[in-house]
C-alpha cells in the first residue's frame, strides 16, 4: 500500500506523475523494476578514491534503482574512507543499500576499474584522475586508464560516481541508444575546460583543507555537502568545526533524495541527525534551529565561509548581508523537466543577494497534473493536499551530489589560490554546454582559516 500525501511522495518518482507519464502506483511499479549492477577490479580495492567512487555509486543508486543495486567483484577488504559505515567494504555497501547476492545478468553496468569487455546494453566506467572526473563507456581506451596514478582529489570520485548514476538514470527512463556510448566530465580545478579527458588541469595536490564552515539547509544539498565533506583527509587532531542550521523534521520523503537520511529518521530534527553523523565522522558540530534571514550578524568567532542549501529566496537574498567572507551556494530545478539542472553563485560578487535573487512576479497557474486531480476526486487528498503535493519539488540524489562536488570544489581552489566562479550554470543532460563565469572580486586579503590536510601514506 503507497502512503500518498505531500510529505511521503518520493521526489524521483514524481517526475512521472508530474510528467502525466504514469499514476503514483504504476510509477512505484515502474521503480520498482529498475537494478543496477557495480563492479569493481578486485585489484584497485585498496585504493581510497575507487572506494570512494563504488560507495557513492551505492549511496546515489539505492535511492532510485528501487529493484536492487547489485555489487560484482567485492572481496574482503578494509574500508580506508572516514566515514562512519563500518570497518569493511562490505559493511559500507550495505549500510548504504547494495547487495551481494543474487547478481542479476541483464541490468545496466557500472564498472570501476579499468578498461574492460563491454557487457550488456548499457556498461560505463567511472574515471578520474587529479580534480578530474567523468564516464566512457567501459571499452574506451582513454589516456586515464591503466596507469597507476596517485589517488584522485576526493571529490573527483564523488563526481564521477553522480555522473555515471545520471547517465544510468537516463537509460532507464528513456532508453535512449546514446546513453553511455559517450565521454562525459569535466574538472573540478577547471570546470570551464570542455577537454578535461586529454588536457591535464595542472591541478595542485591537496594541502589545506577549510577550518570552519556554516552550513545553511540539511535537505538534499546539504546532506551532499557532508557527504563530501566527510571524505576529505582531515587530520584527528585538527577536526573541522561546523555550524548545522536548519528548521525541518525529516519526512518519509526525505530519504528519495538525501544523502545521509534513512527511514529510521522520519520525524528528528535533520539538525540533530546531521549532527550525530558528522560528530562521528569526527568533525565538532553546533546547531541553529530557527530560519536564515538577515537577522543574524556573524561574529569574530564564527565561520566566515558558508555553503547555502536552502530553496527560499528570502534566506537567499539574506545571504551577502550577515557578515560572511564568502559564500558559496547551489539551487537545484524542480519539474519534472528541469530538475537535472542546476545553478552556482559565489558571493560576493558583481551583484548583491537582492540582484540576483530579486522578487519574483507570481507566475501562471500551472494545470494540475491529472493524477493529482484523480486522489482528489477518489477522496485520497482534499484541495489543499492536492495543490501542496502537486507543488512538491522533483529531484533526485545524484543531481544534489553533483551540486556538491562544484561547492566544496570552488572553497579548495580558492584555499590553494585558484580562480572562484561567479557562477557555474548546468545541466546533467547536457554537461559539455555548461556556463561558467569567473568571479572579479577582490578577496585576497580574505583568510577563511584552514588546517593542513592529511597527506597519503606512500
């Protein structure tokens, strides 16, 4: 029996109600027949960004491929990643939905590892290298392969791992013939670089890592951003302080497309859950539970840098005047035909808070979807549920993921003295026509705080 109300509709199952492709049941059907298969070079397991890679990849599937996300090739290996998932591989896999039993032979294919025999419809392999990231498909003699190369920058697996589940994503909804049969990528050190598969970035080693942060929404982005915060090589010794500030409860929702939000937390506060995750990542946490407005003022003590989640234009246009150094914030779409996309701003910039987020004219009445109109006529949602469920966000885990790996990317570049970005302007459907724009601020006197990073044992 589907719970139906505005607060348990999964978020990317939605797309095909909202789209009129399917009612809520037979789009939970369709869901529900959707499986992934992983596999991973049992000889590259011990490497830290593959695991990174093949535990985001687990993390981002189990949310959408709802008929089972299936790991090939697993042994019995040590977890090296920070996070709080367990002392082995195999314990990560499953705190984060995978399965080892029972693979099945006709699912889509993802493989990390190196250049292997293409199987299947759809087989894909992640890449990177440096900063870099992306996908081939998983025949495709690229220059990243079979090389033994110093682990990746953190984040580059992160970003890999959101593509190739988008791509997957795509397979399955459209079952377009082009999905997978293409490179897709890009750099974190230079997103504004369309060759980032041939064209070393020259990116730096990581050195420095951010000492404070203020983190504003928990939901979908924010979760994201502790993902990837949580697998950066902070030392035990100089933990990173956060500052969590959010209002809501986690909902039967939630999960669909948070990273860090499970069914056992419907109903706690995402503070308080966020919270108890980060401190066993091991990171110093304090929590604010009231809305982000211009209202606050930050001290001296406070983190001068924070990363913005929030989808509401107030708390946005606030966000230039409370006393941050630097801002770095991310919205995602919302329908059901955008919500692949997704915008960055840092701030501040050549416009204010109130330019860029500026009041919004009522827009049209949209038509409500048919399916909404249908449990309002059968008596499953009055008015006002229809109109709030009808009104509820699309989305879907691997784009927050993405979003992610370009935030906390912009705050490393500018601690090792790379360029920061205006705004950077995309969509996962179409990577290689993103927009990027540099940031002419001057904040070379600005010193957020950093600690060193730690460095990889050789």
């Amino acid at each position: 029996m589907i719970d139906i109300g505005p607060e348990t509709l999964d978020r990317t199952i939605k797309q095909l109600v909202d789209s009129g492709e399917a009612s809520i049941e037979e789009a939970y059907a369709i869901f529900a027949g959707y499986k992934l298969i992983i596999d991973v070079d049992p000889s590259h397991l011990e490497r830290v960004d593959v695991q990174i890679a093949l535990i985001t990849l687990v993390n981002l599937a189990s949310r959408i491929f709802h008929g089972g996300v299936y790991v090939d090739g697993l042994e019995a290996r040590p977890l090296h990643l920070p996070l709080p998932l367990g002392a082995t591989i195999a314990n990560a896999v499953i705190a984060c939905g995978g399965k080892m039993d029972g693979v099945p032979e006709d699912a889509p294919r993802i493989t990390v590892g190196s250049t292997c025999e293409y199987r299947g419809r759809f087989h894909i392999r992640t890449l990177f290298d440096g900063w870099r990231a992306g996908i081939v498909p998983a025949d495709y003699a690229d220059p990243l392969s079979d090389v033994i190369r110093p682990p990746a920058m953190p984040l580059a697996p992160v970003l890999a791992a959101s593509l190739a589940i988008a791509e997957a994503f795509e397979y399955v909804r459209t079952g377009t013939s082009t999905a997978g049969h293409f490179p897709s990528g890009m750099s974190l050190w230079s997103p504004h670089e369309l060759n980032w598969l041939t064209v070393p970035d020259n990116a730096p080693n990581l050195a420095v890592l951010p000492e404070k942060l203020w983190l504003i929404g928990l939901g979908h982005v924010g979760q994201a951003y502790l993902w990837c915060l949580g697998l950066l090589p902070y030392e035990p010794s100089a933990a990173l302080q956060l500052v969590l500030q959010d209002t809501d409860t986690v909902g039967p929702s939630t999960p669909s497309t948070s990273m860090l939000s499970a069914a056992s937390m419907v109903g706690h506060r995402k503070t308080r859950e966020m919270s108890a995750w980060a401190e066993r990542r091991g990171f110093r946490t304090s929590i604010i539970e009231r809305l982000f407005d211009d209202g606050f003022s930050i001290t001296h003590t406070d983190p001068s840098v924070a990363l913005c989640g929030l989808d509401n234009l107030p708390g946005r246009r606030a966000l230039d005047k409370v006393g941050f150094g630097l801002v770095i914030e991310t919205g995602l779409g919302s329908r059901y035909d955008d919500f692949r996309s997704l915008r960055l701003h840092t701030l501040p910039c050549r416009r204010t808070g109130d330019d860029i987020w500026t009041d919004m004219l009522p827009e049209k009445t949209e038509e409500v979807p048919s399916e909404y109109e249908r449990l309002r006529h059968s008596g499953v949602l009055d008015q006002c549920g229809m109109t709030t469920l009808a009104g509820k966000a699309v989305g879907a885990a691997f784009v927050g993921c993405t979003a992610a790996t370009l935030a906390v990317s912009e705050l490393l570049r500018f601690l090792h003295g790379g360029q920061l970005h205006e705004t950077i302007d995309l969509d996962l459907r179409g990577l290689d026509h993103r927009r990027v724009a540099t940031n002419p601020s001057f904040l070379s006197t600005f010193n957020p705080g950093f600690v060193y990073a730690k460095q990889p044992d050789h």
